[in-house]
C-alpha cells in the first residue's frame, strides 16, 4: 500500500485489517508504518526497528508488547516503550472513520520514559 500526500492515510476495513491481523504502509518518503490488529484495537508502530533495523511485521505480539524478531526487544503497542533497555519504537495516531481504519503519518511520537499505568 502506498501514500499519496496528506496527514491520514486510509489502511483498510476495520474488518480487512482485523482479519489481516497486520498491515504494512508504504509512506512516499520510505517510511513504513506497521498497523497491528490486536484484542479488539488497533495499534501503529514504525515497522523497522530502531535497534537492528529488522521489520517488525514478522515480530510476535505478547502480553500488549510487539516482540523484534531480530533481538527480542518488547515494544509496548500503546506508546513503543520498550522497558528492558528504556528506549522508544516511535508510534502514531490511529482513528476509524466509517468502518475505515486511518493512521495519522506525520504524527510519529517517541516517549522518553515510562509510561505510568
């Protein structure tokens, strides 16, 4: 899937990308965002990684964490915090409009800390 310009980016059904479970977009700049279907939510994370740079699309997802497949890093779907070696798999802004699922490309976040929950 490519992105033409514009802030949000339509992905897919809610039911596509449900049942897809995971969907790669191509952004014009070479960016690729990761858009995960996980318990009825759904989650957007750079898909490479900021460590080893591997593509997070083949990680496993456990316990609300996205797991690299290259070094095992844990990324928290919510906010990409990764707590074992505090850093941050930047993540983005989701919303559904009409059963369509968006995701906000410029809005790219990294937290510099834990999340409190």
């Amino acid at each position: 899937m490519s992105a033409g310009d514009g802030t949000w980016m339509p992905v897919g059904t809610v039911a596509d990308v449900g049942k897809q479970r995971r969907v790669v977009v191509e952004l014009a700049d070479e960016r690729q965002i990761l858009i995960i279907a996980h318990e009825g939510g759904f989650h957007a994370l750079d898909n490479i990684c900021i460590h080893k740079q591997r593509s997070m699309q083949k990680g496993v997802v456990l316990n609300g964490r996205l797991v690299c497949p290259g070094h095992q890093w844990a990324f928290d779907l919510q906010c990409g915090w990764e707590a074992v070696k505090n850093q941050c798999q930047p993540t983005y802004n989701l919303r559904v409009v009409d059963a369509m699922v968006e995701v906000d490309t410029s809005s790219a976040t990294t937290v510099t800390e834990a999340p409190v929950r």
